[in-house]
C-alpha cells in the first residue's frame, strides 16, 4: 500500500499485517504510530478498514465452513470469481473437493482453465464443472489416505476439514434416544460451561448448547444438555440428543453421519473444559 499523507509531514499506510504504520518527513518508519495522529483522518480511516477487512476474512472463513459442514454444492463460477480476494482465496485453498467426480485438494482456480486440484495420487487436474462439492469430512471415503498425503504435500487449510475430530456412528442399543457419554461433566460455575460453549460458537438455549446441522434436505439440532442454574450455581453436563425442526427428538438409529459426528464434536468440546479432580495421594 503507498504512503499517504497525514499531518505534520508524516506519512501512513497499513503493513504486511495490516496494522497502521507511520513515517516521519525524513523517511524513517516509526515504532508506533504519533499519539497527535490518533484522531487523523486518515489514520481513521485505515483503522476503520483494518477493522472490515477483519469482518471479510470472519464472513469469508464461516461461510465456507458453513459450505463445508454442510457438504453444499457450490457453482464453480463463484469459487472462480472470489478466489482473486485474498480472505476468500485463504478460506478455500487447500480444501478437499469433489470435482467431476474427482477427490482432490483445490490448490488454484483460473477463468479459463477452471479448476485446479492435487488428487490424491499427486496427478495435477484442471476441470471446468458446473458445481464444486466441498464435503465433511465424515463423508471421505478415502480421508485417513487425503490426511497422510496432505501432510506430504504440506496443505495448510484455514477452515478445518482434514483434521476436523470427526465421529462415526457405532453399534447402538435399539431404541435409544439419546448420547450419555458426555454426561456428568463439572463445571464450578454455570456461567463457565455457558461461556465456553460461546467461545466455541454454540448457542445456550433453554439449558442445552446446540448445533444446526442441515443433512439430506433437512436441519437437524444436536442438543446437549450444560445445565440451567443461577450463573454462580455449579453445573453438571447431561445427555446429548438430537431434534428435528419441529423439536420432535429423533432416535440416534435416525441420525445422519454429519449431524451425529458434529453433535458428538460439540459435546466432546464442551466436556473437555470440565473441572477435572485431582486424583488422591
């Protein structure tokens, strides 16, 4: 970014990092930026865009994840097209995609060769489909093989897919209606469990921290009972369950792979932050 000018004959701009930086009329770069330029317009400004590119890049990496864990079809023109943005381009290289039929990591997209990716036998393709799958990670067939190539290949994906904790739906008692594995997890106070469950982005409603998943053309809420206590109260973790939109609780024999596997990551994050006793001498 060049230099622009501010009073007093400095000169500011954003850096590599995007932080405000300042020069004086000598040309010389200046630990931190002049506290007389605090209210600068100029020096507003930048701080102001500092502050919606940061917005972009949160906006851009939830709305692939959210494409991701929601195995959406994304048309390829729009890959195509936002990839020239840096916060779009970090979001979604790198990412495993179904291209034609064809797993792969999406490495580079161009508007007259389509789409790049490195497939798994390290074969470089170029594809110019009407859509790009961007699956969970749940449904890979090949994903412990993507994992072990991937770290030869040395990917670096910014929205979590290949080494997302995944679960996959074991054998179940007939009937059952509910998760027990997370229960009984401590918390010394209420607000605690509620704010980490905040921290991880899952909402507290009605004593249960929940996720939306949406699956075969339908939602499905995982819900994970963390308590309803005073704030200062103490609070114990119960069963994990799963609802339609209705609220009607869907037996776990019913649970699609991709709702089971991120209602179970919900309840093992959140139990892992629980008060954990010391064993006695």
């Amino acid at each position: 970014m060049t230099w622009l000018d501010a009073s007093g004959g400095y000169q500011v701009r954003l850096d590599e990092q995007s932080k405000v930086v300042c020069r004086n009329a000598k040309g010389k770069q200046l630990a931190t930026v002049p506290a007389a330029l605090k209210d600068n317009e100029q020096v507003v400004q930048l701080r102001q865009l500092v502050e919606w590119l940061e917005r972009h890049e949160t906006e851009c990496h939830e709305t692939v994840d959210r494409w991701m864990v929601r195995s959406l079809p994304v048309p390829a023109t729009v890959v195509m097209e936002v990839w020239p943005d840096p916060a779009w381009r970090n979001a979604l290289r790198d990412l495993v995609v179904t291209v034609d039929d064809t797993a792969g990591f999406l490495r580079d997209t161009d508007l007259e060769r389509g789409v790049g990716v490195v497939t798994v036998d390290g074969e470089s393709v170029w594809a110019k489909p009407e859509l790009v799958a961007i699956p969970h990670p749940v449904l890979l067939d090949e994903l412990e093989d993507l994992r072990e190539f991937g770290a030869e290949l040395g990917v670096e994906q910014e929205v979590q897919q290949l080494f997302r904790q995944t679960f996959v739906k074991g054998e179940l008692p007939a009937g059952a209606t509910a998760v027990s594995e997370f229960s009984g997890g401590k918390f010394a106070q209420f607000n605690h469990v509620t704010s980490r469950c905040r921290s991880l982005g899952y909402p507290v409603r009605g004593g249960y921290a929940t996720y939306a998943a949406f699956e075969d053309g339908a939602t499905v809420e995982a819900r994970y009972w963390v308590g309803a206590d005073y704030p200062d109260s103490e609070a114990y973790t119960g069963d994990l369950i799963f609802s339609r939109g209705d609220g009607t609780q869907i037996p776990l024999a019913d649970v699609g792979p991709v709702a089971w596997s991120e209602g179970m990551r919900m309840a093992s994050l959140v139990y892992a932050g629980r008060v954990v006793e010391e064993p006695a001498a």
